[in-house]
C-alpha cells in the first residue's frame, strides 16, 4: 500500500495545495422547443360483452429442428 503524507505538497517546492483556477459553469440551451404533443392511444381489446379479441399472430417460426 502507498503511504500518503499530508503535506507532501510542500517537499516538491509548492506553497500550497493545488487548486483550480476558476470553474466554468455553463447553462445548456437547446436548439428547438421540447415537443410534449405525444398522443398515446390504447386499444380497446374487449368486445362490448367483455370477452377478449384475439389478433392475428405476428409472425410464424418453424419448430425446432430435431438431431
């Protein structure tokens, strides 16, 4: 393990600490105005006696093939 000393600033020949000199802060500001219009609709998946539709599958895969 490496031994810290406190002030080990002061063996290399320096006054004090090293600290920086300014810090800059800058604010960000974007382009364009943040768009907030986002429509989400839900399907409604129940028929009107409340049962549940089924849709069409997706996409079909043939099984696994065997050996």
């Amino acid at each position: 393990m490496r031994d810290h000393k406190k002030d080990e600033h002061k063996d290399a020949g320096h006054e004090m600490a090293f600290r920086p000199a300014k810090d800059i802060s800058r604010k960000v500001k974007a382009d364009f105005v943040h768009m907030t219009e986002l429509h989400e609709s839900k399907k409604n998946k129940r028929d009107a006696e409340g049962n549940v539709i089924t849709e069409p599958q997706n996409f079909k895969v043939s099984p696994v093939k065997k050996g």
